[in-house]
C-alpha cells in the first residue's frame, strides 16, 4: 500500500501485485496437507462442488484457527459460506457480480419460507 501527500492509502492496481509476486516451481510443496487439497482444489476438470468439499474438509483439520476448523464442520452454529471463483468465471462476469449472485442465493436459502 502506498500512503499519498493526503495521507490516503492507495493500493497498487493487482496486476502490478501479481508482477512482483513470487512465482513458485510446479513441484513446491506447502506440506502433505496442503498439497492433498491443492490438488483437488487447482484441478480444472473437478466441479466447484468437489473442489469446495477438499477445502473444508482440508479446514475442518488443518486450519490454524479455531473457528475456521468449526466453521469447516458447521459446529457451534458457526458455518463457512464458500464462494469459488475460477479462471473461467473471471474471465466472465467481475467478481463482484459472482458474490453478489452467490450471496442472493444464500439469502434466498435462509429466507424465512411463508405458509
């Protein structure tokens, strides 16, 4: 971040993040754990669905904090809502417009039902 003569923060534009970024070798390893669940989770031919069931079921144990492990497992009525953006959705609609239609949905879902 970038603090300017107004003392605003600014934050570069990403691209200029991801050009300065660390680019690892295919075959890093972050770890048994992590590198299980990369591989379902970076996999292009698996579902949202598959890929967001090897990320909580990677948080349920591996999460270093609490309540992400019990938001994993839906425990102690906290939950975890999982909105998956891949490199197709970016390509077409902003993310903006992906987690607004995902959180409609969820309203929608815990919607009080009428009788």
């Amino acid at each position: 971040m970038l603090l300017t003569a107004d003392r605003i923060l600014e934050m570069p534009p990403l691209n200029d993040l991801l050009d300065c970024a660390d680019i690892n070798q295919p075959d890093t390893s972050y770890g048994q754990d992590i590198d299980i669940a990369n591989a379902t989770m970076l996999d292009p031919l698996k579902t949202h669905q598959e890929r967001c069931s090897a990320f909580l079921s990677w948080a349920s144990r591996h999460q270093p904090c609490l309540f992400g492990r019990f938001g994993a497992r839906e425990m102690q009525g906290i939950g975890i809502d999982v909105c998956w953006i891949d490199e197709s959705e970016i390509a077409w609609v902003t993310i903006s417009s992906a987690i607004k239609s995902r959180r409609r949905v969820e309203s929608e879902k815990n919607a009080p039902r009428r009788v």
